[in-house]
C-alpha cells in the first residue's frame, strides 16, 4: 500500500503543475487499482481540503464532491472512511468547517460527547459549550 502526501493529492485535483500533476495522475489512475489501494490518512485529507478551499477557493459543494470522489474511489482507502462520510453530511449543511465535524463524527463512533469553547460549533454540532 502506499500513502499519499498532501502535495499528491492536490495536485491531482488541481491540475495546477504539469510535471507534477501528470506524476499524480499516473500513480493515482495507473499504479493504484482496487487490489493495491493508496492509503488517504486523515491528516492528509483534512490538509487537502484547507488548501482547496485557501488557495483555490474551493467552496462547500465543490469540497464536497473532491470529498464523494476520494471516497468512492476503488482506489483509495481512507482513513476513518465512515466518519468522514457522516463528517460530510454535517459539513454539507454550511456553516462550519471540516475538521469540526470530523470531530463530532469520531467521538460519535465512539459514543463520547465533544466539549468545546466555540459557540457555533457547540450550537450548529451539537457540542457541549463549556462554561
């Protein structure tokens, strides 16, 4: 199995690189297949997502169908993949980052409730505000 860096995936969705992005599309679309998966950590997806929206001004829809894509891929195993999968049904209502609700998905998965001093997070996630 291989792992992929923030900077492969990225540049696999933006096509921004010619050198690069034609390497990322060769490992991705001929190396990596259903029976040798590339591993997609957490981390890595989280980051991907922070660059889309940063530097190329990703908005929600649109990180929303990178995020469906990654995880439909028979390629590609990602971490967490059913947190990340309720993460983006939390995150498509707008209104709250990412990483916010990957937080409330995996302490869902492990009936623990999420404590926190955001105030929207607490009211739009149902987080429990601490006082």
């Amino acid at each position: 199995m291989i792992a992929l860096d923030t900077n492969v995936l990225v540049r696999y969705l933006a096509q921004d690189d010619a050198r690069q992005s034609a390497a990322a599309n060769r490992l991705i679309e001929k190396t990596l297949s259903a029976a040798d998966r590339g591993f997609v950590s957490l981390v890595a997806l989280l980051e991907t997502v922070w660059v889309m929206e940063s530097r190329y001004g990703a908005d929600v829809q649109t990180v929303c169908e990178i995020l469906a894509d990654v995880l439909d891929a028979a390629s590609l195993e990602v971490q967490e993949a059913q947190a990340v999968q309720a993460a983006l049904g939390l995150y498509r209502r707008g209104g709250v980052d990412l990483h916010d609700c990957l937080i409330v998905a995996l302490a869902a998965q492990r009936n623990a409730r999420v404590v926190t001093f955001d105030a929207k997070a607490a009211r739009r996630l149902g987080m429990e505000l601490v006082r």
